[in-house]
C-alpha cells in the first residue's frame, strides 16, 4: 500500500519537470490526483497518463491561481495535500533589470503561491493536511544574476514557515523543498548572459555530478516523504535536496 492512499492531491507545475515527477510519484503511492499548470497541452498529457483531473491556470495573472484552486477543490470535494510547483526564472543583470521582470517572477514565484494556499485553505484545515512548496536554493545563497526569483524563493520559504506556526495548532503541516540543480526546462532554458562575469553565480564544481544536476525523480521522493505519514511531527521546516551543494 502507498503511502498516499486515500489522499486527494493538487500538484501545480505539473505539465513538466520536477511537477511532473512528483505527480507520477503521487500517483504511485496511490493518491488521487489534480494537476494544474499554464501549459494545458503538456498538463493534458500528464492528466491522461495519470488518471488526474486537469486544471489550467496562469499564475501571472492576478487571481488566476485562486480561482484555480477552488476549482479543483470543488470539483475533487476535499483537498488533503497541496504541492506547489510552478515556477519561473529569469535572469538579468541587477542593473538592467526592468521593474515589471521584477514583478512578473515575483507574481508567479510567490504571490501566485500564497494565492494558491489560501484557496485551498479551508479544505486543508478540514482534512488536517499538508501543504509542500517549492523554494530553492536560490533562497539560501546568492546566485548572480537571479535577484527576483531568489527574492521570491526566499519569500516563498518565509511564507512557509509563517503558515506553518499560524496553523500548527490545527493540525495542518506545511513545508517546503529547496531543489538543487535539476535536469528541467527551467535549467535547459536559461540561454548564456552577455556580460556576465565568468564564476561569479555560484557553481561549485568540485561537487561531483552538480554540474550536470539532478534527474526530478531524485527530488520527487523528497516530496512524497514531506506529504505522508512519516513526516507528520515535520512542519514549518525547508529541505535542501542539493546533492551537497549547501554542504561545502
Ligand atoms: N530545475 C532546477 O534546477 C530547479 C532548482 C530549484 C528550484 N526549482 C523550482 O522547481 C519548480 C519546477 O521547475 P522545473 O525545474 O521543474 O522547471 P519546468 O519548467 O520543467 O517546470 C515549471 C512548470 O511551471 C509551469 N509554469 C511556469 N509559469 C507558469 C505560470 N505563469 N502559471 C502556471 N504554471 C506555470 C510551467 O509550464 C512548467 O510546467 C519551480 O518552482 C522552480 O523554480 C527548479
């Protein structure tokens, strides 16, 4: 038996990536899935597969995330564990970086995930269940050239711990992932920076293996632990799953 059965789960990002994999491992420890993300076609695929019920949404747009959220709610009737996946990264020069970059990576980073929790709230709290969100480790270390997404990151963290102290007394656990470097459109998308200073962002290579990253499976694991049974005396807490690269 999984260790998810029984359970209903909403996974956003889930059209790729570390979402994707941590839908199919939902899926696998017999929860019952809704998956959300901006790509409706790749999401299709995945509902498909998995046996989900589907729900796009765009996380930039003011509210969008919310209305999301109760829309899968209703349609499921409950709600036991909320992953929060989605993402975006943009990478820029401090200097030059435009005011509505700024706000966009924030909106989708971490307004959007904050809009995505308090939807879902209510059902949460019926279901005394768990909330898992994505940060980084972008939030606990500067990274050149990544400002508002480390920003958002490290909000998304602070976001964290404040709900899991404001609902601990309620039996909802609420924690969040920093994923390394991983194997992801995110990771293959970031196209080189024109001036950019040569090991400036911090990419240690005396790491064996960081370079090339993770696969998501690596880290879909994590994630499963945080949403079940054995982490139930685990909230308000981060988890690097950075193949070392916080260590040295
Ligand atoms: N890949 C890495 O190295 C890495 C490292 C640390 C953290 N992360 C985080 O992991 C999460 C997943 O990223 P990934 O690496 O799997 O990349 P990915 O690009 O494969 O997945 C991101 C998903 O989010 C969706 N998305 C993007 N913008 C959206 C929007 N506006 N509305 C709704 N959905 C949107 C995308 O369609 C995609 O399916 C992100 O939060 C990312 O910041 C990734």
């Amino acid at each position: 038996m999984g260790t998810l059965e029984g359970k209903t789960a909403l996974v956003t990002g889930a059209a790729s990536g570390i979402g994707r994999a941590v839908a199919a491992r939902f899926a696998t420890e017999g929860a019952r899935l809704l998956v959300a993300d901006r790509n409706a076609e790749g999401l299709a695929l995945v509902a498909s597969g998995l046996g989900a019920r589907a729900f796009a949404y765009d996380a930039a747009i003011p509210g969008d995330a919310a209305r999301m959220a109760a829309a899968a709610v209703a349609t499921a009737g409950r709600l036991d564990i909320l992953v929060n996946v989605a993402g975006a990264y943009h990478r820029a020069h401090f200097a030059l970086l435009a005011t509505a970059d700024w706000e966009r990576i924030l909106r989708v980073n971490l307004t959007a995930v904050a809009e995505t929790c308090q939807a879902a709230l209510p059902a949460l709290l019926a279901a005394r269940g768990v909330i898992v969100n994505t940060a980084s480790t972008a939030a606990v270390a500067g990274i050149a050239y990544a400002a508002p997404y480390a920003a958002a990151k490290a909000g998304v963290v602070a976001l964290t711990r404040t709900l899991a102290a404001e609902f601990a007394h309620e039996g909802l656990r609420v924690n969040a992932v920093a994923p390394g470097r991983v194997r992801t459109a995110i990771a293959a998308g970031l196209a080189p920076l024109a001036d950019a200073r040569e090991g400036l962002a911090r990419h240690p290579a005396k790491l064996a293996g960081f370079a090339e990253g993770a696969e998501p499976e690596a880290v879909a694991g994590v994630y499963a632990w945080l949403a079940g049974p054995d982490a139930s005396y685990v909230t308000g807490q981060l988890v690097l799953a950075d193949g070392g690269w916080s260590a040295g």
